[in-house]
C-alpha cells in the first residue's frame, strides 16, 4: 500500500505547480454575495478538476451553479462524495489587505488571498490528492464525486433543491468535507455535525397606539412590560428554558461522545478573561462544550420598542418586538420547537403575533463509525498530531442535507491554520497547511479504498 512518505514526497516534488493551481483558483473572483465573478470561476474549477483527471462539468441550479466532477474506478465497491464551495465572502474593506485580494502572494509561508483558506485552498486539497495518487500509480479503487457549490457563502440557498433534483447523481456511501480554520491548539479538528436553528420573531402590543405616559399612565398596559415578563417566563434563573416541551426530543451526548467532550482542551479561566464575563450562562449542570454542542440555546437576538432616542419622549409604547433565536441539537427540529414556543407565548398572550423566519435541521455522524475513525486517523497522520474531535459545532449549516436528505455519514474537518482569517482582511493559508491537508485526502482516499470503510455501519 501507499506510504504517507511516498505521498507526501509526491506532494513535495509537485509543490509550486500545485501552488500555482491554487493560485489560478484564487486569482479569480468569485463574491457569491455580489455576484461578482461567480460563474467565471464554476468554469475555472470544472477546467482545474478536468485537467487534473477528472470528468466534470457546470451545472446550473436556481442561483450560481454547482459545479460537479466524478471519478470511476473500475474495482471500486464504495463511493465517497466530497464537498465545497468555491465562492468567497466579500474582501471589503479592500484597503485592510496588504497585498489585494485577488493577486495571491506568499509572505512568511503563507500564501494570502480570498478564499484562500475558506474554502478554495481546502477543496482543492482534496482533488489535488487525488492526483497525487494517480502520479504515483496509486489511484484509489473508490468512485469519488466532487460537488462544489457556489453559494455557501450566501447560505446555501439552492443546495438543498440540486441535491434534490439529483439524487441518483450524487448517490454515494459517505461525504466529506475540509472547511473552517483548526483549534487555536494548531491541532486539526475533526466534526460530525452541526445545531440546528430556528427563528423566531413575537410581536407584542399594549393598547392599539402610543399613548401620553401622564394621561394614560397607570391603567393602559404598555408592550414592552408585556414582552418583558413574557421573556422571563422562558427561563429560570439558572439559565433552564421553562418552556414545555422545549427539552423533550434532546438527545444528549453517547457515553463515547461524553468522552470526546472532556477530551477538548479548555481553560476557563482563560476564555473568561477573554470574554471578560464572569460566569457562564445556561444550565449549570452541563459543561462548557455540553452546552455548546448538546443543549439548544434560547438567544434574545434583539428587542425593540418605545423610544431611547435623544431627548425625551414621554409615552406608553403600544408595541414591541422581539427575535428569539434557538440553535437546535440532535434530534429537535425546528417545527416541534417553534410549536412549543408558540404555545407557550400564546397561553399568555393569546393576541401576540408569533412567526418563524427560518429553520434549519441540525445533523450528526457517529463519530464511532469506521469511516469517523478513518478519518480522524489520516488527518492525524498528515498533520502530525492528534485531531481535536468535536462530536458537532456550536454553529448551523446545510450538512442536514447529506445526514438527513440523504441519509449518508457525513464527516468533516479543517485544513486551515487556526488564523487563517476567513471572512476577515488578509485571509491566509499556511504553505504547510495546503500541503498536509493534500497529504491527509490522500491518505483518506487511499485507506477507505483499502479497509471498506465506507459501506462498514460498525456495530454502533
Ligand atoms: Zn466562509
């Protein structure tokens, strides 16, 4: 079999041309929240998997295509689908880089561009890899499929309908994806899932208008008190949302999952003085990455209502307005909570106007599968150390299409240093990170063609 060395002295050898790959990706715009460059750059990355040996080919959806690339090898008994998105944040302010956006430049071993880390660099590593192989007459017997999309960075709009119109296209055993900067650590992290969110925005009034504070004031009830003690009848004083039925489909953490929280390293203390908090808020009786991970949040995203503007204005504000947040965790969703709410709030207030504005599933692999464990091992190898392994991430994103819509595993991790600078002036990538993350894909690709990972649903 393949040896890491073997491939990463391929990798080596092929450095500055695959420098110059990422360069060419990276020199082109392609600002999803603009639409500035986007399709022009679908077609540079359908050429780029082409010429690297890949079939491929632009594919439209309801906004910015998708651009999608299969590969076939005729002893292959598995399928691994690979995600990114080749779409950039907008680089405003431009004048906070120090070499522009879109002209990629080296300085101290990292290579600075949008996109650079996020995600061009990452998914790229992934193709790159599968070219290593190849060179080194070492191609995988795994079908492989590419799916990049162009609008992550605008929320995934259309990913779910294409995924949807092209089931049978698609169809794989298992999805993986490198995205996001590693632990501050330097260590790689490895995630299987996201929290769910949903949305919530209440309206609540007192009398039908503004009202003379003095010649109204006493009898006429104002809608900011009665938002206020709608709110704090959420939540107990320790931070527990009263709500009935808000806790009901929580799954908590599996005993191997409560083992790979208290493996994440931690300092309190350190993460207070740099919040500058006193305490952390919630539920006492969980810890800091339970609560993160395991426990859906009840967020006040704002409030608005009366007047605080300058001067004074004596009055009786009629209405306020509240958006409430909820990051949801294995296996809410966001219909039975937004119910829960609903009826909660409308129990008191049988007149507030209470409506989602949006909702999203959240998703989880068992981090005990085989192909979890694969995973977790080749990134080790290639980056030298041991992965931080996160059972979900804090935060919310389409990855409930692979784990629900598809039904697939879906396993990821991130190739970019811890301040790669995503979404922020001077984005970077660290010439070291490229290469490893290339290193690692190999390594992935390789192991699951050997083990059959992919099909294996373990005994968990
Ligand atoms: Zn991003």
């Amino acid at each position: 079999m393949t040896t890491s060395e073997q491939i990463r002295q391929t990798v080596e050898r092929n450095a500055d041309r695959y420098q110059e790959t990422l360069f060419r990706l990276l020199r082109q715009r392609s600002i999803s929240a603009q639409g500035d460059g986007v399709e022009e750059c679908a077609s540079l990355v359908a050429e780029t998997l082409t010429e690297l040996g890949i079939d491929s080919r632009v594919m439209a959806t309801a906004g910015f295509p998708v651009v999608f690339g299969e590969v076939r090898h005729p002893d292959a008994r598995e399928t691994l689908l690979i995600y990114g998105h080749y779409d950039v944040q907008p680089p405003e302010p431009y004048d906070a880089w120090v070499s522009p956006p879109f002209e990629p430049e080296v300085r101290n071993g990292r290579i600075y561009a949008r996109g650079a880390g996020d995600n061009k660099g990452q998914f790229l590593a992934h193709i790159l890899a599968y070219h290593t192989l190849v060179e080194l007459g070492a191609a995988p017997a795994l079908n492989m499929k590419f799916l990049i999309e162009g609008e992550e960075e605008s929320g995934s709009t259309n990913l779910g309908g294409f995924i949807r119109e092209h089931r049978n296209l698609i169809a794989a055993d298992a999805v993986y994806a490198a995205d996001g900067p590693m632990h501050p650590s330097g260590r790689p992290v490895v995630f299987f899932g996201l929290r769910g969110m949903l949305t919530v925005e209440v309206r609540v009034r007192g009398a039908n208008r503004d009202l003379h504070s003095g010649n109204f004031g006493g009898p006429v009830p104002n809608g900011i008190w009665r938002m206020v003690d709608l709110l704090q009848s959420m939540r107990d004083d320790e931070g527990r949302v009263l709500i009935d039925g808000f806790y009901d489909d929580v799954a908590g953490p599996t005993a191997f999952e409560q083992g790979l929280l208290d493996a994440i390293p931690f300092d309190e203390e350190a993460v207070k003085e740099n919040l500058a908090i006193a305490y952390f808020d919630g539920p006492p009786e969980a810890g800091y990455y339970e609560k993160l991970m395991f426990y859906p949040t009840l967020n006040l995203q704002g409030i608005g209502g009366g007047y605080v503007g300058p001067g004074k204005k004596s009055v009786i504000p009629s209405e306020c307005i509240a958006r409430l947040e909820c990051r949801l965790v294995p296996n809410q969703t966001p219909d039975s909570v937004f119910r829960a709410i609903e009826r909660h709030i409308h129990y008191r207030i049988p007149d507030a106007v209470v409506t989602a504005v949006e909702g999203t599933l959240p998703s989880k692999t068992s981090p005990e599968l085989p192909y979890s464990r694969a995973v977790v091992r080749s990134v080790g190898e290639a980056f030298g150390v041991d992965p931080v392994v996160m059972p979900l991430l804090g935060a919310s994103g389409p990855n409930f299409l692979f784990t629900d819509e598809l039904g697939l595993p879906a396993v990821w991790t991130t190739y970019a240093n811890a301040d790669e600078d995503n979404h922020a002036p001077n984005e970077n990538i660290s010439v070291d990170a490229f290469k490893r993350g290339i290193v690692a894909s190999a390594r992935l690709l390789t192991d699951l063609a050997a083990s059959g990972a992919l099909k294996d649903r373990g005994d968990t």
